[in-house]
C-alpha cells in the first residue's frame, strides 16, 4: 500500500446538489469562512489544492472575487492568507472538479465523498490508500445527495458515527478529515 | 494512565489576552461562528462544555444574546444546534472559566494551553493524561500570550509543526485538537 500524500489531495467542496434539512435538493449560498478556513486548512496539510464547486455563475465570480482580493490588495496585509487562497479554483460542477484535478495531476483522482450519514460499504479511515491523486468530496447544506455520493469511487464512513450528535461544520470536518488523513501524528491511515 | 475522558473536558476560547499580528496583546471581537462551530465540535465529541472567555461586558452579553437566541425562538428551527448551544457559557476570564470548571466537576481542573507556535516543553498528544477535569484553552487573534499559556499547568505540541504554514483558524483547530483526543480512530493519546 502506497502512504498518503498530501501533495496528491485536492478537495472539493460542493454546494450543489446537496440536501437541505428537509432533505430537499438544494444549492446552498457561498459562505465566505468555508472559503478561507478550508484554504487554510489544506494548505496547512499541505494539499493540492481546493476546489469550490458551485452551479450559480454570480456565486462562483463572488466566490473568485474574494480570492483575488487576497491574492492582489489584502496580500500587503495578510501573506499567509495569501498563501492559502492561492491554491483555490472555482468551477460549476463535481464533473468539472474532476477534469480540473486530472490536468493538474496528469492521472484521473480517485474520487472519495465525505458524508455524517452512516451507509453500507462506508470506508474506515485506516482502509483508505491512495495510489495517484485523491479528490476528497465535501458537501455543505445536510450532505451531498446519495446521488452524488454514488457516482464517486467510494464514501469514507461518517466521523464519531456512534456519537449521539454527529452536526459538525463542514470547515471543522474538512479539518479533521485533514488530519486524519496527513496529520503529524502516527499516521493510523497506513499502519 | 488513565483513558482521555471527552465528558470530563471543557474548552475554552479566550478573546483576551490574545497577539495581534505585531505581536500586540490585544481583545479580539467575537467570532459568530466561533461560538457555533465550537459548540457543534465540543457537543459532537462529547464534552461538558464550552467557555467563552471575554474581558468587554458587552461582548459577554452578546454572546450570551446569541446563545439565547438558539436555545428559544431558534431552537424551533434548528434542535440540533439548541443541543450544542446549550453548553455554552460565557465568563469574563481564565480564572473565572477555571472556578466555573471547578464547580461544575466537583475537582480543579488540568488546564492545558494549546498554540501554532512551538516551544521547549510542549506535551504531545500522546503524552496527555487526564485523572479528572481538562480545561483546554484555545486562543483567538494571532495566540495566546506567552504570559497565559506559562499560567496553565502544560502546552500541547502545535498541531503540524513540521508544516512550512501553520495557520489553521481557532475553529479547525479546535476539531483536530478534539479528534486527536477524543476521536473513534484508535485513541493514540492513550496508546
């Protein structure tokens, strides 16, 4: 088995098609910290990159508007936020998403969805390997639509799925998957 | 050694004394997603609860103003953020946080600094023990002062230390931090 690499991780975080909590399927408004503490995150692990996925044209140009206030002015201010927003793309569709990681990687990902929801087949954290690049699929609103999830390769399971309140924020998931993931501790993923 | 015990730990977000980027000690304004995002963290890994530390009264008071909004009128939409919420209080400094923990455990509690920034003597996560109450204190603006962190009893290693970028946002953080010590991967905290 080859060890995880961070440098082969891009993460999608997708805001359509996703479940509002009436289970609807729903696109969900741009929410400006997911933006910066999911940059932050993958590039304090050390990921490829990060993408934003949204349908809406006048949400993906919000969304790559406050990038590049980062990237140009706010830069002076902040290098560090800088250097995390550097690696985020904006594109309408996980399709996209995975066209986007292919070219960048030169290798077609491996798709994984992230989901609270417990399921048959989920995969355990220690199972997951990763041989060539990894899209790691994040869903806002409730979740990513079963649909959705079904057309990736595979589901890792849900985190603190015997808790009795399993309501992370998805920029708090996003991180600790991270960790789970590349963290600097033993890493359990390979042993 | 005694297991790491989620129910027996409380976190605390202090706003003041805190580093500005020049290394100011400054109070920082509250964060709304602060207060959901590490409500939902604290509720979802199971511990007794979540301190708000703010020297500014009105800054108190609006903190408890949101937190009273989701434990009445908004927990008719949203019960499962009534559930996080509810663990919430707000208190005007460490030491307040540190007699509120000590009440409510019946037992002083182990009060552990946590910072980005490295240090001789930082504990690792696999070295942390816990025989009765933790206070874990997480700092907002750019850390904790070096005055704080040497009044708590022990400073947990920052979290990727090896990374060449280490600005994850206190919410992140925080997520991590629980997983590390209380997450349903095999606890190597006690391993």
């Amino acid at each position: 088995m080859k060890p995880l690499r961070a440098s082969d991780c891009w993460v999608a975080l997708v805001h359509h098609p996703v479940y509002d909590k009436h289970k609807r399927v729903v696109a969900t408004a741009l929410t400006n910290l997911d933006l910066h503490d999911i940059a932050r995150s993958t590039r304090s692990y050390g990921c490829a990159g990060f993408l934003i996925v949204h349908p809406v044209a006048a949400q993906r140009e919000l969304a790559q508007r406050i990038a590049n206030h980062w990237l140009a002015e706010g830069a002076e201010k902040n290098d560090f936020r800088r250097q995390a927003i550097e690696r985020i793309a904006v594109v309408p569709d996980l399709e996209t998403a995975r066209v986007h990681v292919t070219a960048a990687a030169g290798r077609a990902p491996h798709v994984v969805a992230t989901a609270a929801r417990n399921a048959p087949g989920t995969l355990g954290y220690h199972r997951l390997q990763q041989d060539g690049p990894l899209l790691l699929v994040l869903g806002t609103g409730w979740g990513l639509t079963d649909e959705l999830i079904a057309s990736c390769d595979a589901r890792l399971a849900p985190l603190q799925a015997a808790s009795d309140y399993n309501h992370l924020s998805v920029r708090s998931a996003c991180a600790i998957i991270l960790d789970r993931l590349y963290g600097d501790h033993p890493n359990y993923a390979t042993s």
